[in-house]
C-alpha cells in the first residue's frame, strides 16, 4: 500500500510563515498579556477589515461565535430558529442550547446550502404553530461557499428575523464581490486548526455590524461583565480567544488571501483532472468559496475510498448522518416535506485532500487514484 498523503497539509503552511510565527509567539509569551493581549485587539481590527465589517470580536471557538448572538437577542424557549440538518452539530447545537427549537431546513442539491425554497415552506410553517416564534435563520457557508443570502435575506425581511452567517468553514469568501456579513447580522468564525483560517487550538470570532450588539457581545464573552471589574450586568460565558491563537492568526491573515486563490486553483486542477468523470458540489453563481472541502458524490463511497485508500489518499465523509436524524434533536418539529436531499446525498458525499499546498505530484496523485476508481 502507498504512503497515505494527509488530508490537510498544515504542515508547509507552518514552515512557509514559521521565520514569523516563532517571533509572534514568543512575544506573547515574554510579554505575558495571555488574555485578551494586544494581538486580540489587532486581530479583531484586522477581520473586521478583512470582510468589510467595521467589528469583530474574538471569541473561544466557533460553536460560541454561533451562541453568543443568540444569548444577546435573547432567543429562547418558544423561539424556532432555521438550520440547515446537513452541517456540523453547533449549527444546531446552540438553538438547544438557550431551549430554542431547531427547525431543520434542506439543502439545494448542487451547491449543499441552504434550499430557499424549503425554508420559506418551514417558515410557513411556524408561522401557523402558535407554540413557536420565529426569530432567527443560520445559514451555512458549507464547504467554503457562500450561501444563497440574497435570497435568504429577504425571507429574513419580511419577518424580521435576524441572520447569522455560519462562516465556521466559509470565512474569506464572497458573492459578488461581498463577504456574508454585507447581508448578515453577524457573521461567525471558527478557528479549529482544519477550518481554512485555523490557529493552533480552538478559537472563534463574530464578525458584526451593530455598535450596541457589539457592546452585549462584548459583554457575554466575559461573564456578562458591566461596566466596572466584578460587576455584572448579564449571565455570560467565559469565552475569550487567547492571545497567542490572535498572534498565530495574524501571521496566517497576512497569507489567507493567497492561500484562498491558491485553493481555487487546486480545485481548477482537480477539475481539469477529472472532471469529465465527477463534478464536485457546485459553487453559488458569482460566488467565491474558500473550498474548505472539496466535496464529491459517488455512487458505491465504500468501494471508492478503498480504491483512493490503496493509492494512497485519504478521504473524509462530511456528513454521514443528517443532524435532524440523530437522538440528540429526536422530538424537533418534522420539517414540511422531510429533507429528501440531505438525507440522499449524506449517503453518497466523500471528501478529496484539499488545501493551498495541493498542487504538482502531490495533486497529480490524488488526480490518478480518483481516475482509477471512477475509469
Ligand atoms: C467547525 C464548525 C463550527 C464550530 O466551530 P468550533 O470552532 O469547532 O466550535 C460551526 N459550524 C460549522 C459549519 C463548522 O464547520
């Protein structure tokens, strides 16, 4: 059997800033500002600069960036908050977590976001459940690619629901020409060292637009503090993003622009390569993603991932089960319809290797493997 490549080379990316990274860290740790240290501050500067937001605000990771606007709205039990069932759990996990309920909203089943349609029709259907409220929709940048949020932002509009963009994989892309948070409210990171902006640990941010949800939000991730050390003004979370996770991912900002053209190429290089065979997911007219994932569909998935397994390539499957199928939200409203997409291409979803270091031989292996299992 060959030499299994890894799925996410993180480990050129580190040699190629490392004459920066060790500087950055080592400073943090001379001057001992571990919590929220001046890279936090600069950091935040340089996200909210980054997506064409005037804030951001770090935070412990991206399942708290998700949570902590829910907390400030004050979303709660009674409230029905729209999510998409094929994503990674703190989609739907927050919702529950402040006793809100998670309607689950099928995907398109080309570009695996959000189906605006189906959500309008789980919007009509809260509408006529007296028990339930409806008070927000996150839509997922899925993959890397931007959701279709001109379309959810007007269904959004017409009930004043407010819009959370789950860029957790999807930070640094666009749709013509603008970053999620133009059509959002806030717009939510994660910085999980797999995501395409990772650090080295857990860390988040929310990317924003308001000054006073800026404010609250400030607040929250600190215990809810006031406006004096010890005082408190709200029930918060202790959720601050380290300040040396701030300083790796300034030395990793200064490329992402690069690393995100890089990954488009890559993903142009497995097209050329074989893309007569297999398409990957579609991208969003005008949209640009960051390919997080570089996502397939096949027909027999177990005999496919052997065939690359024997040539050495590993494979991933994002998601083999539906969240709205799983015991943890058994007893969430059944959805107008069911989710007959998310439920077929769960079975048929694999992930290819996929990061801005996959190019030449290394690409060209994972390029012959997929042709000998599809030829
Ligand atoms: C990774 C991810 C999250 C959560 O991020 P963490 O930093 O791991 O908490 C949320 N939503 C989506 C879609 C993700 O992929």
């Amino acid at each position: 059997m060959a030499d299994m490549m890894p799925f996410i080379d993180l480990a050129t990316q580190r040699d190629r800033i490392r004459d920066k990274l060790e500087p950055a860290m080592a400073k943090v740790v001379e001057e001992g500002r571990y919590i929220l240290g001046p890279e936090v501050t600069e950091l935040e500067q340089r996200l909210a600069a980054f997506s064409g937001a005037p804030l951001a605000l770090g935070c412990a990771n991206g399942t708290d960036a998700l949570a902590l606007p829910l907390m400030a709205w004050k979303v709660r039990k009674g409230d029905a908050v729209f999510v998409p069932s094929f994503t990674f759990a703190s989609t739907a996990e927050v919702v529950r977590w402040v006793g809100a309920t998670p309607i689950f909203v099928d995907v398109d089943p080309e570009t695996y976001t959000m189906d605006v349609a189906h959500l309008e029709a789980c919007m009509d259907m809260v509408r006529k459940d007296p028990e339930l409220t409806p008070r927000a929709v996150i839509a997922v940048d899925l993959f890397g690619q931007p959701a279709d949020y001109p379309a959810i932002k007007a269904l959004c509009d017409k009930d004043g629901l407010k819009l959370i963009a789950d860029s957790a994989q999807g930070f640094g892309c666009t749709l013509n020409g603008q970053h999620p948070i133009h059509w959002a409210d806030v717009a939510t990171i994660s910085f999980y060292p797999a995501k395409p902006l990772g650090c080295y640990g857990d860390g988040g941010a929310i990317v924003l637009k308001d000054e006073g949800l800026y404010e609250l939000l400030r607040s929250l991730h600190v215990h809810g503090s006031g406006k004096e050390r010890y005082e408190y003004a709200r029930i918060g979370l202790n959720s601050r993003l380290d300040t040396i996770q701030a300083a790796i991912l300034l030395a990793k900002l200064d490329i992402f622009q690069d690393e995100i053209d890089a990954r488009n190429r890559a993903a142009d290089g497995y097209a050329a390569g074989f893309g007569d065979l297999v398409r990957p997911h579609k991208v969003i007219e005008g949209g640009i993603s960051t390919w997080a994932q570089y996502t397939l569909e096949v027909e027999d998935r177990d005999g496919f991932r052997k065939t690359l397994a024997d040539h050495g390539i590993p494979t991933a499957v994002y998601y083999p089960w539906p969240l709205h199928d799983q015991p943890a939200y058994a007893g969430s409203p059944a959805s107008p319809g069911g989710l007959p997409v998310t439920e077929r291409i769960s079975h048929h979803v694999v992930s290819l290797p996929m990061d801005a270091y996959l190019e030449g031989e290394r690409l060209d292996r994972v390029v012959k493997a997929v042709r000998a299992a599809l030829g």
